[in-house]
C-alpha cells in the first residue's frame, strides 16, 4: 500500500510539472517563437553543449541546428537552473525561505524507569563451604538491620576448626603457636573475636553457623534457599539501600548526539501524578544496544521519604542544546532524499529572471520539524521550503539536474583523431598544469584555491586561439567553450566544493581525458586514475601526473580511495 501512494504521488508531481512546464518559458507565445530572431543561439537536439550564434550543421553528427529554447539563452542564471515564471510558482505554490544558522536546539521527550543504585547494594557471600539450614527472611523487600542474624550454615570444614580450636586452647601453654594459627584461620573466614571466644566459653561445637548481615537495607535477592549447599564466596544475598535510585532513560540512536552529561532533566511519574520532579543526566552509556538500537542515559534520583520505588515508570524531558555552536537548520520540507543522498533546491534570481538549481547537502541531526545541514550550503542562501516535488518534476521534464536525473554532466565530447604536430600539441600544456592545480587544491579540500584554479582555466579557454588547428579540430574544440566547466560565470556562481567536484572537475576531467588519449599533448607521463564510490557509486575517472592515488572527489575523507586505470 505505501509503494502503491508513493507511485501515486510521484504521478500527480511528474503532471503537476507538465503544467508548469507550460510556465517555465517566461510566458512566451507559439507566434513568438516560430521565427528566429537575431541574436538567436542555435544547438543541436542530439548534441546540446554544442552552441553557436548562426545557423547550420551540428560539427558531431551532421544534423541541422536547431533555435535553442528562450530558457537556455542568456537569463543571467547557472547553466543547471530551472528558470520558472511567476505564474508558474504561484502554480505550483513555491514558497521559499532564506537559510538561517542558530543554535542545533531540540525539546527531547523519553521513558525510562527506576532502577536500583549498584552502589547502594550490597552482596553478601559466604566465606566457608556447608549447607544452608535455615533462613531467618522469607520475604524479598523485607527490612534488614545490619548485624542480625539471616541465616544458619553447617560446615564439617567450620566444626572441625572448632575442634581444633577447643583442642588448642586446653594446650596453648605448651602450642602458643597452634593456638594462634587456628585462631587466625577462623578469623579469615569473617568469624570474629567475640564468636571465638564464646565458643572457647562455651566449650563445645556450634553444628550451625549464624550468618549476620553486614550492611543494613532492604533484601531485594535471595540466592539461596534452606537446603542447598554453597562453596567458599558463593552470593547468599543482597541487601539494597533505598534513600538514592538511578532514572533510566532509553535515548533513541537518531537523538543520541544531543544528550551530554550534566544536562538539567525534568521528569514525572504516572504513579505519581500533578507532580515534577528535576534531576541532572549524570552518565551516558558509549555503546548501543545492537537490538533496540538504543543507549541508556542515567539520572540519580534523591528518595530519603521513600516515595519512589524501583521499577517505576518515568517520563522526562530534556532541552537538549547539541554542540553550543551555531548550525544552519532547514525545514524538513525543504530537503528531498534520494537514495544516500539528500538535496535542496536553491534560488537564483537575476535583473529579470527567477530559477532554481538542485544542490546537494550533507545533514546532520533531525530537529523534529528540521535538519541541521552540515555542508552544501552558506546562510544567507534562498531555498524552496514548499513546492519542493513540483519544481523538482518541472526539472526533470526540462532535463535539468533532479532526483532522478542528479548527474545531468554533459555527454562525452567527441574529438576528430587528426594528427597533430609537436608545436600543436604542445598548445595544450597550459590548460593541463591549471588542470592539476584545480585536481591538487580538490585533494587538499581547499575549496577556495580549487574554484580560483577552476575560473582561470575557464577564462584562459575562452580566450584560446584555435586557429592553428586543423578545421574539424577547431571546431569541436570552440564548440567546448559553451561547455558549463569553460563558462566562468558558472564556475563563479558555484557555492560549494561538492558541486565544484561531482558536476565540473567531473566534467572536465571526462573531456581532457579524451584529449589527451586523442592527441597526446604531454611528454611526461600522464595516469588515468578511477574512484568507483564517485558519482553517486558509478565511479568518476581523472588525469593525474602522480602514479600514486589521491582522490579529488572525496579529498581526506577518503584520500586513497581509487586506482590507476590506465598510463599514458
């Protein structure tokens, strides 16, 4: 049933973007598009990163080409936005909202219960093998005061060492030594002074052994029962004291971040109710329960009136303030997932346009009704919070970058293999040495240096001269310059590393790749190298000088990831 809705939505949002397709042009008429104007960028259908200003054939196929649509001309917006009209947001009921940084703050509501102190409990064991012959409690939860006698023991290895004892005694004038070494061997097992002398007193044997309690409390485990037989250390009871208990609270995996020791807790009981109760997060447990996929959170709760019971159940709840530092947080609706990723849409505007560009964000906590966005965006940015599905549709019918289109890198440029001489080929030396500076500065995660590299090699592209190079040559590489990796002003509207690598030095990467197997402009040696968890895990190839490998798409978060495909 929920494939069923999901298949049904995903429906009506691909229809609802056919009608806003209807808008995304700006408004113009079937009459005002039938004739190309001057001024009119022609493409080819089948190879659209060719583009030029005057009509013909397409230099890859052979095919006439066609007026671009309005949309792809010159709006002022990145080459990846979808331009909408205002009648089409107004369709679509596109709402947007600016991206703000506060404190990653989240209201935290748990259960848990009360549970005894382990310090205030206490084990008693037995320090000599025998036989349980009695028991004095017969009730858990009955009071225990420290001293009183709770059970008997017979011991064969306790009467004779009485005997020894008695024995010893008669004779310590002439075996001081005897006598005290008994008297310590029953010392050892916890029998004290005050028992040893009455039972030299006394003058004969004890067959059953008192046991007294060592510590005052609550019995709240019995481990033996009258009858059974003990070793040396074996647990007979525990005594637990009641005046302090722990509260423990089930802490979900999805808010374990926020909870930190020494957090203020407000919490109720259901037994108790009308009343509020405040405590301090004194420990939090490490480790998950790899079942409940949960860890426990401890509070220490004061009980000198004896209100509160183990077993109880509680409900609390924390402020919970996260790191203390300021985050950027988005609305829930902003963000749409795809697979292991997640993305928004962001507003680009110009003098006379208005569109929307999907970018992909790395999230950090859920906030209940928001995210914390780790990277992938900067406050101050505009992005749709309402809306998100239909501008989405409308991307993907217009063959823009959408969830289901997230690559939209250009095709593989094709190269005519002419021959070329030394001096030409030497021609593109410089454009590889800015290549690898953008590769160096995108290993290194310096985003700055790395969109600097990136504008130099696109200014320097466009102003290269071609004229050299033989005819089909010339060509195919001027139609390169409308390519969005040689465009400066889209390199210069790139607000993130993430689009820097997995769109442009993706692209890029592909295209000197192919130059440089089709016309071998270097004299050193070039390696081809491939990471195969780029491009959303269908791998992404680059050029570097280096045999050894270090990943430009992931930098040090994965710096080896990756393999020399081939040497050139």
């Amino acid at each position: 049933m929920k494939t069923t809705k999901t298949i049904l939505w995903i429906g009506l949002a691909l229809i609802f973007g056919v009608l806003i397709g209807r808008w995304t042009s700006g408004g113009e008429s079937a009459a005002e598009t039938t004739v190309a104007a001057e001024g009119t960028v022609w493409t080819c259908s089948m190879h659209p990163q060719i583009r030029q200003d005057h009509p013909g054939t397409c230099p890859l196929c052979g095919m006439d080409l066609i007026p671009a649509d309005n949309d792809e001309g010159d709006s002022g917006l990145p080459a990846e936005a979808l331009r909408m009209s205002p009648t089409a947001m107004q369709l679509a009921n596109v709402q947007t909202a600016v991206v703000g940084s506060g404190d990653a703050s989240k209201s935290l509501r748990l259960t848990g219960k009360l549970a005894l102190d382990p310090r205030n409990s206490f084990v008693q064991t037995s320090y000599f093998p025998g036989r349980i012959e009695r028991f004095y409690f017969g009730s858990l939860g009955e009071y225990v005061n420290k001293g009183a006698k709770i059970a008997e023991i017979f011991s064969p290895e306790l009467v004779d060492a009485q005997k020894e004892l008695l024995l010893t005694h008669k004779n310590r004038e002439n075996m001081p030594g005897a006598y005290e070494a008994v008297r310590e061997k029953l010392k050892l097992w916890k029998i004290s002074d005050n028992q040893i002398d009455r039972i030299i007193q006394n003058g004969k044997v004890e067959q059953n052994f008192p046991i007294y309690a060592n510590q005052a409390g609550y019995l709240v485990e019995k481990q033996i029962s009258a009858g059974d037989y003990v070793e040396s250390g074996s647990p007979l009871f525990t005594i637990s004291q009641f005046n302090s208990l722990w509260g423990v609270l089930n802490v979900y995996e999805k808010d374990a971040w926020f909870i930190k020791t020494g957090m203020p807790v407000t919490y109720t009981l259901p037994s108790m109710p009308g009343q509020e109760f405040t405590s301090k997060i004194d420990f939090v447990e490490p480790v998950l329960n790899p079942e409940t996929r949960t860890l426990n959170a401890r509070i220490v709760i004061s009980n000198p009136k004896m209100e509160f019971k183990p077993e109880m159940q509680l409900n609390a709840t924390i402020e919970a303030a996260g790191s203390g530092t300021s985050k950027l947080v988005v609305p829930k609706s902003a963000v749409m997932w795809t697979g292991k990723k997640s993305v928004v849409y962001v507003k680009h505007t110009s003098d006379s346009h208005v569109g929307f560009a999907m970018r992909p964000v790395v999230l950090g906590p859920s906030l209940g009704d928001s995210y914390v966005v780790e990277s992938g965006l900067e406050a101050g940015e505009e992005i749709v919070v309402e809306g998100t599905f239909s501008v989405d549709a409308a991307a993907q019918l217009a063959n823009k970058p959408s969830m289901m289109n997230q690559g939209h890198h250009s095709e593989k440029i094709e190269l005519p293999h002419t021959e070329l001489s030394e001096t030409q080929q030497k021609a593109f030396q410089p454009f590889l040495n800015t290549y690898f500076t953008i590769k160096d500065a995108l290993v290194n995660d310096n985003f700055k240096d790395a969109k600097t590299a990136f504008a130099d090699f696109a200014n320097q592209w466009q102003k290269a001269d071609w004229s050299t190079l033989p005819g089909t040559v010339k060509t195919a590489l001027a139609a390169t310059k409308n390519e969005d990796f040689a465009k400066p002003e889209t390199i210069a509207a790139v607000k993130n590393i993430e689009t820097l690598r997995n769109r442009y030095f993706y692209d890029l990467s592909n295209f000197l790749i192919t130059l440089v197997k089709t016309y071998h402009p270097s004299s050193v040696t070039i390696y081809v190298q491939h990471c195969p968890m780029a491009n959303n895990d269908k791998g992404a190839d680059w050029l570097s000088k280096e045999k050894e490998v270090l990943n430009p798409y992931y930098g040090a978060s994965m710096l080896k990831c990756g393999e020399v495909r081939e040497k050139l």
